[in-house]
C-alpha cells in the first residue's frame, strides 16, 4: 500500500453529548482499491462515513486528503473533494426517469437556458456502459419500475457521473435477491478496477470478502483491526467485530479473546 492515501482519518473524535461516537479512529481509502469498513451495530461505521461526507463535523483529529489536510464542513465540501456517498436509502426519485435522476440538481443547459436533454442522456449512457451496467433497457424509464439491483447500479452510477475520486457504499446489497447482489458486487469491483477509492459499509461478510482489498474494524467507536483480505478469514474478521482486543477502555487493561 502506498504511503500517501487518497483520503487518511488521523486520531478523528466525534462526540454526541455524552456518547463518544467515534474515539481516536485511524482510517484510510486508497485509489483503485476497495475498503471494507465492518462492525457491529453502534460500532461507528455510520459515523464515521458521515464524517467523511461532510454531515458531522470532526471534534478531534486529522483529515487529510491526498496527503494535505482539509476541512470537510458540509457535504458541498466533500463533493469539491471528489467524495460521493451512495447511502442506503439510495435518495432517489421515483417518478422521474433514470436520467433525470442521474442529473437531479445538476441539468446540462444549453443556449437559451433550455435542457440539454441529448446531451444528459448520452452521459447517462455512456457511465452506464463504462461500468457494464447491462440490465437497464432505457435510461429513459423511470426508476420506480427498475429492480433493488438496478436501482443500486443507477445509484452508484450517478455518483461515478460526477467526477469521484472516493465513492462510499452504505450496505449496497441488503435487501437484496442472489441476481441482484451479483450485479451489485461485479459492480463495486468495476469501481476499483478504473481506478476509483471505494469504501464499502457491510455487514455481510460473504460480500466483503468476494470484493474488498482491506477490512477495517470498528468497535465501540475505536479500530481494532486491519486485515488484508488475503491474508485472513471471516473467523478471524467475526471474532475481531465481537470480541477484538481493546486497549485504553477506562478501567479494563484489555479484552481479550475467548
């Protein structure tokens, strides 16, 4: 791994009142590889994505990005940045087709200030072929007829359309059938394979391992682990996420595993 990463968090605290969310955490995403951020519920995988796209403020620590620290103060920020977030919910809308969607706030114009319809729909097209996405027939139909799978791939597409750098990926298959979470996974490797820093959120360790390079933990708020996906097994990532060793918790020397 190269010493210089594309995004690295440095010690980041963030504090709801009395909760410590997020205590002293290390993190980074690197081009061209793929990230799995995994911990049980309360872990602080939620906010610590939120942090990177601008929804939180930091209380403590370092962002750095490309090697030079940055403030990310809202999420216009993380977007200048280069960071796009497909969270679970997708935010897409319904009754408008799959280009509107793709260009929902951000419309080409032409001259008179008139939509560029031609040219939205040739770029919709053409992310949509860069990331081999095949099982949407009409970029023109609208997205409450498409599938959990392809709206998923409509949702990260989008993200890809905006000149991403780092796309974070909020549980992408839950919910899911076995079709379409193969779509999901082949296009989440897609994503790393032209170059792309992606960050996925996920509790299914199946998934995590068929698509993730490394596999940071979470737990309590603290890292407990890094593993390259090669070198280590859903046994030993599991036994990390319930039980991994802690150190510095106030009144416990460590915990160790059972």
């Amino acid at each position: 791994m190269s010493e210089r990463h594309l995004l690295e968090l440095k010690g980041v605290d963030k504090r709801f009142g009395a909760v410590q969310a997020l205590n002293g955490v290390d993190f980074h995403a690197d081009a061209g590889q793929v990230m799995a951020l995994v911990g049980d519920n309360g872990a602080g995988k939620s906010t610590l994505i939120k942090c990177v796209a601008g929804i939180h403020p930091v209380d403590g620590g370092e962002i750095l990005w490309d090697g030079k620290p940055v403030t990310i103060a809202g999420p216009k920020d993380a977007a200048a940045l280069g960071i796009e977030v497909v969270y679970q919910d997708l935010a897409l809308c319904d009754n408008l087709d799959v280009v509107q969607n793709m260009f929902l706030g951000r419309e080409t114009r032409s001259t008179f200030r008139r939509l560029d319809e031609a040219k939205m729909e040739k770029q919709t097209a053409d992310v949509l072929k860069d990331l081999s996405v095949t099982t949407i027939g009409s970029v023109r139909q609208t997205v409450a007829g498409l599938s959990g799978g392809q709206r998923q791939s409509v949702a990260v597409a989008k993200a890809v359309l905006w000149n991403s750098k780092l796309v974070i990926l909020d549980e992408p298959t839950a919910a899911l059938g076995v079709a379409q979470t193969r779509q999901v996974l082949d296009l989440v490797k897609r994503l790393g394979e032209q170059g792309l820093a992606v960050v996925i959120v996920s509790h299914n360790m199946s998934d995590v391992f068929e698509v993730a390079d490394y596999i940071t933990v979470l737990r309590l708020g603290r890292n407990v682990a890094e593993f390259k996906r090669t070198e280590t097994t859903q046994r030993e990532v599991v036994e990390a996420i319930t039980a991994g060793e802690l150190h510095e918790v106030p009144g416990m020397q460590e915990e160790v595993l059972q």
